[in-house]
C-alpha cells in the first residue's frame, strides 16, 4: 500500500515537474519572440543565442581601431539595455549582401534611422568586432568581408530600440550575422532615437548637392516613410538645412545654400501633400556639426513634431 501511494506521488511530482518545465518554454519563447522588434533572417540557421542586460552596454558609432589593446573609437556609447544578440550561419546559396538587404529593407518599413555603417577595411579588424565588441570569436573572417551598421526605431507601444547588424565572411568561406535587438531603458540618450513620450519622429536625413539647382538623394522609401511620420493630426514638419563651409566661402554664403537646400525641399514636400502651412523652415548651415560619423555636411533633417495631448502643435 506504502509503496503504491509513493509510485502515485512520484508520478503526480513528475507531471507537475513536466508542465513547469513546459510552462517554462513556453514562457521563454513568448519573452524571446517580445525581445525582437526585426525578425531574424529566414535563409540562415540560428547557431546561438545570448541574452542582454547590461547598464552600460557598448554601441559603437564608428570605425574601430586597436590601440596597445585598447579599443579606440571616435563615437561610441554606453546605454542600459535590455535584448539579446543572435548568432546565424547564412545558407550557402545566399550572399552578405542579400542578408544585410533583408535587415535594411524591415529597418526601413520600421521607420528605423541609420546611425552608422561601415563595409569592409574601413570598419577596422574583423578580430576587434568579433572577440573584444561581441566576443563571438566566430565572427572572426577577413577584413575585407565584413560589414556593420547601427538603427535605432520606436515600436508601435513607444518603446525605443537599437539594433545592431554585423556580417562576416570566414575564411572557410562560411558566411555569418550577429544581431543585436536592445531595448533602451529608461534615461537611455542615443543619437537619433526619440526621447520618452515620442511627440518628436525622425530625423529622416536627405543629402543634397548643387548650388542654384539643388538636388536631392532620396526615393520612394524615404519619401514614404515621410509621409507616414506626417499623417499623425495636427503635426508640424520641420525641414532644417545643413551645410558645410567651403573654402573661401563666408558663414553667410553657407547658410544661405542651407537655406535655399531647405526651401527646395519644403516645396517639394507641399507639392506631395504636405502643406508648406504645416511646415517650419529652417537654415542651421555649418552652425551645429553632426556628430553621426559619414553623415554628409550638406543634408536637409526632416523631423515631424506631435501635436500636445489635447491640442494643436
């Protein structure tokens, strides 16, 4: 009777044991699916999986270089975060390339905003990226065959994110991508993502060149994902030009060509729908220095203001 009653207890334990395990996975797999804002790019294999939680997590905004071991960078950041890195062998009929189109193209219809990449040698030793900034000493290939690049977005609950895409050729010929999705903490200052409260979308940056006849490096993307961030009611489009100063050239001259670059672009805005009543103009010129590493000196930053709760902008 005694050793019935234990056989029964011990199978009531195992199968309470069984579905906390199950619950477990379960659980696991909703709070790993919730810490991606991009999916993971389906011609891959998933090799591993980290989670993320640090307080001073490192992003790096430029090109790295070694220096008696130490990492030197001329834009990096530390934020608290809270995410996970992704570690995927592509398949063997697919490129770098194609994986890193796959992640611009979902960052692009998340209105994400590039804060920096870089290709090949001019991203600094593969080494460096792989074993002292993501210490996956996979991802240790050739300098010439890597690439990287830094997003950040606001999902649709208002939460901000980075994300972080590195792909690598090894020299086994084996292709891979490590992925970093980050949700920012509060208190999190990052360049380019939106502050608590999202009233402030964008910047979207456009390129310009020329001078009397102003011309603009943009396409169906990036006039899209404009007007997506100008259909909320009663928002304000403001169009702020930049410039550098020449040679020979006086503070006056270079502000007037951001001028005539932001004015260029404020019609071009009206004619595609977004009044120029809704619109703010502004020429900033050379006056306030990105410090986005390769963003171009001669731009035009589109952001777009909510309105207050309650009222008009």
């Amino acid at each position: 009777m005694l050793r019935r009653d234990g056989i029964r207890f011990a199978a009531l334990l195992c199968g309470g044991f069984v579905r906390t395990v199950a619950t477990l996975s379960i659980l696991m797999m909703s709070l790993s699916a919730a810490a991606q804002v991009i999916p993971a790019f389906p011609q891959a294999t998933l090799e591993s999986r980290v989670e993320i939680r640090s307080d001073l997590h490192r992003v790096m905004l430029s090109p790295i270089r070694e220096v008696r071991n130490e990492i030197r960078s001329e834009s990096v950041i530390r934020v608290p975060v809270e995410g996970t890195g992704q570690l995927l062998q592509l398949d063997s009929d697919v490129s770098r390339e194609d994986a890193r189109r796959w992640y611009r193209n979902r960052l692009s219809e998340a209105d994400a905003t590039i804060l920096f990449e870089c290709s090949g040698r001019d991203c600094g030793r593969s080494n460096v990226w792989a074993n002292q900034i993501f210490s996956q000493s996979t991802l240790y290939g050739r300098d010439a065959d890597q690439d990287y690049l830094a997003a950040s977005l606001v999902d649709s609950s208002g939460q901000r994110w980075l994300v972080l895409v590195y792909t690598v050729t090894r020299g086994n010929q084996r292709k891979y991508a490590w992925i970093e999705q980050l949700a920012l903490q509060d208190g999190a200052v990052v360049p380019g993502v939106a502050a608590a409260g999202n009233r402030i979308q964008g910047p979207v940056v456009v390129p310009w060149s020329g001078s009397v006849s102003v011309r603009f490096e943009w396409d169906a993307d990036l006039r899209r994902r404009i007007s997506n961030l100008a259909e909320v009611p009663g928002s304000r489009v403001v169009v702020a030009g930049f410039s550098e100063l020449g040679p020979g050239e006086t503070l006056e001259q270079a502000v007037e060509n951001a001028e005539n670059a932001a004015n260029t672009m404020g019609a071009l805005l009206d004619r595609s729908g977004i009044s120029s009543s809704r619109q703010i103009i502004r020429a900033i010129g050379p006056m306030v220095q990105s410090r986005v590493v390769g963003q171009p000196a001669n731009r035009v930053e589109i952001l777009v203001v909510a309105p207050p709760q309650g009222g008009q902008e």
